[in-house]
C-alpha cells in the first residue's frame, strides 16, 4: 500500500507503508524494497557506529562503554582505555571515529560528556586502538559551554584532514525581546553554546576558520546560532558539511554548514515553547543575517544520526541524505537536486522499528541502523539490504 503524496514545509513528503509479513521487518519505498536483518542486539543505548579497516564494527554505548562487532558477533568484552563519562540524563559517551588514517597511525577519537566542577562539558579524546584496546588515550578538546545537556558531541573528518565537533547551546533558556533572544548564549560568540567547531586532527586551531583573531570571539567557531545538534556528515560529491538540530516543539532543521554563518537560534526558528504549544518562541523564521534551513521539521521527528549514501546496494538512492529520528522512530530519505545542495523531496523509510540513535552506510554499502531504547534497556543495531 502506498500512502498520498502529501505536502509538508513545501516538499513533497512520500511515505511506502511496510509489508505486514515478516513484523514489519520488510518494507517497499519510491526506489528499493528491503528487508531489516538484526547485526548485533543485547546492546545498552547504542549510540554511534564506525569501521576499522580490516572490517571490525566499533560501537559506542552512552553509559561508557566501546564495543566491537567482529565476524558477524558481538564480542562480550567492550573495550578498555576508554574515558571516565559524565552517564546522567543526556550526557555518556557519544561518538567513535577513526582517523582517515587509521591503518598508519591507529587514532580513534571518542567524544564524551565529562564532570567539571559542578557541572559537565563535551570533549573530544584520541587514542590508539591496538590489540582491541584503547592505549595512551588523551583529551585533545574541551568545550567551553557548560550545562547537564544538550551536548552536541558529533565528529566528523572532511577531506582536508580537519574535524568538525557539534556543541549544543546546554539548553540555556530562550527569553523575550528580540533583544532578550540576541543575548542568548548561542548568539554569543565568546562561548562554545551552540556552535561547529573546525579543529586540526590533534585539537589545535587553524589559522583560516572564520572567527580567528576576532575580538572577544573563540577561535574554534566555525558555524553558530545552532540549538541542539545531533546529526553531522559531509557530502562526497560536494565537500559540503550537513547538520541537523533538535527544535523545541517543532523546528527540527536540516542545515547545510558554511564558515561564519549564524543559524539563527533562539532568534529565528519554526518551534515553540515547551509547555506552551501554540507560543513562538522566535520573532519571526527570518532575519538579516541568519541562514534559513534546507529543510524543518513540524511536527518534530527529533533529528539523531546523519548520513550521505554513496553505495552500491541501492543505487537509486545514491547522493541522498538519510536523517534518523528518535521521537519519531522513523529515518527520512531526502532526495536532493542535480547540484546536491537543495531537498527536492522527502520519504519516509525504516519506521516503526524504534528510536534511531545513529545512521551509517558501512564499508558493505549496506545501510547500518542503532537504535537505542531512552531508558536504557538492550537494544540493537539493524542492516537494511536490497530484496532480490
């Protein structure tokens, strides 16, 4: 059965209901029938996936732990070495990703929440992984931005050799005026709340990121006006560096990342107020000087992992950009123009299987999917594979 085409924030959104058989593990879209095959379950809070070289699945679990999928089996042992995390509410162990090259220099980097003080920050660490365990592991970063959430915590490496962290605004409370909004911590460029961070791979600044050698700004901003990034991944086609964030209620947003732009937040924005459903929150969903996103979200799917297909297994959907979502347990394929920088349309795929924590294509081409129960109970990784 095939759902209406329907419209939603201007671009056809088109979602293909699944075969009743098989549980709703089989499912048709616009493209490619496939079928959704269990890799690894028994996991606590999966929360991000990566690739070794000789074909091991790293995983991280929020509460602290790296585990590795091996042959097709969850190995029983996680990894030692890793970092002491700050596991309470929002905060744990987020992100597992291997230096471009890894099979020279063996970096895998973690990125975290810790304790500082009376309150937590996120920080990225890098270590060498040799004989299935994480030696000489040092903290390479640390945000300045503090708070008990929103920490961002996504890494990626572009082509260049640089890596991109995502730092949430901490939830710092959006207030009044336009000028009450304009004071918010993410419109401040004297802290980490809310931004991209560009870093060299051993957590130095380069010299050409937009803010250096601005008065009173930090030199590591690369993009700011951001709420709660949760999704991170860069085009191939373009170099281009993508990004999606928590709205409120509603105002989920697709971004894509250029250096020195303000992304709005609290100022502009398609969400409203907690508790007050119906109150906006923003003064409008422009203003000079703030970058519209590519695409929103109402009602909010609440944004998780961030992928860019470029496989062999489903080639109808090669370029396209897949967007997990916790709330709504579902993943959104959005289809992007002949430039690969404008959604053209939107189609919903994988639903009902639960909260989708991350979003990967692995080494195979295959689709690989974690997802990740909120209250800490086991859950799994899944693979999606072409019908015959």
């Amino acid at each position: 059965m095939i759902r209406s085409l329907t419209k939603l924030a201007g671009i056809g959104m088109l979602a293909i209901a699944a075969s009743t058989a098989g549980a709703q593990e089989t499912f048709s879209s616009a493209h490619h029938d496939y079928r959704v095959v269990t890799v690894a379950d028994g996991l606590v809070q999966p929360w991000s996936m990566s690739w070794l070289p000789g074909g091991d699945m790293l995983i991280t679990e929020k509460p602290g732990r790296l585990r590795i999928v091996r042959d097709g089996q969850l190995l029983p042992e996680a990894v030692p070495g890793t970092p002491e995390v700050y596991y309470r509410g929002q905060g744990g162990l987020f992100e597992v990703v291997p230096h471009p090259e890894f099979s020279s220099n063996r970096w895998v980097y973690l990125t975290y929440s810790r304790e500082e003080g009376d309150t937590s920050v996120t920080a990225i660490a890098r270590g060498t992984f040799e004989n299935d365990r994480i030696n000489n592991l040092t903290e390479i970063f640390a945000a300045q931005a503090e708070g008990f959430s929103h920490y961002g915590g996504k890494l990626v490496f572009d082509g260049n050799g640089y890596m991109f962290l995502t730092a949430g605004d901490r939830q710092a409370p959006p207030v009044g005026t336009r000028e009450e909004l304009m004071a918010h911590p993410a419109q401040d460029l004297s802290n980490h709340n809310g931004v991209m961070i560009r870093l060299h791979d051993d957590g130095r600044v380069p010299d050409d990121n937009p803010f250096v050698g601005v008065a009173g700004a930090l030199p590591e901003i690369w993009s700011y006006g951001h709420r709660s990034p949760q999704g991170l991944a860069i085009h191939p086609e373009t170099g281009d560096l993508w990004e999606t964030e928590h709205g409120p209620q509603g105002g989920d947003e697709l971004n894509r990342i250029e250096p020195g732009n303000n992304y709005g937040w609290p100022v502009v924005g398609h969400g409203v107020n907690y508790g007050e459903f119906g109150r906006p929150i923003h003064v409008g969903i422009s203003e000079e000087g703030m970058t519209r996103p590519a695409r929103f979200w109402v009602p909010s799917i609440a944004t998780s992992g961030l992928m860019v297909y470029t496989g062999d297994k489903f080639p109808l959907w090669y370029g396209n950009i897949f967007a997990g979502g916790l709330v709504g347990e579902q993943v959104a394929r959005l289809q992007l123009d002949d430039s690969y920088r404008n959604v053209v349309l939107e189609e919903t795929v994988a639903y009902g299987l639960g909260r989708v924590r991350d979003i990967r294509q692995g080494p195979d081409g295959y689709i690989y999917i974690a997802l990740s129960d909120r209250n800490a109970g086991e859950t799994r990784v899944v693979r999606l594979e072409p019908m015959d």
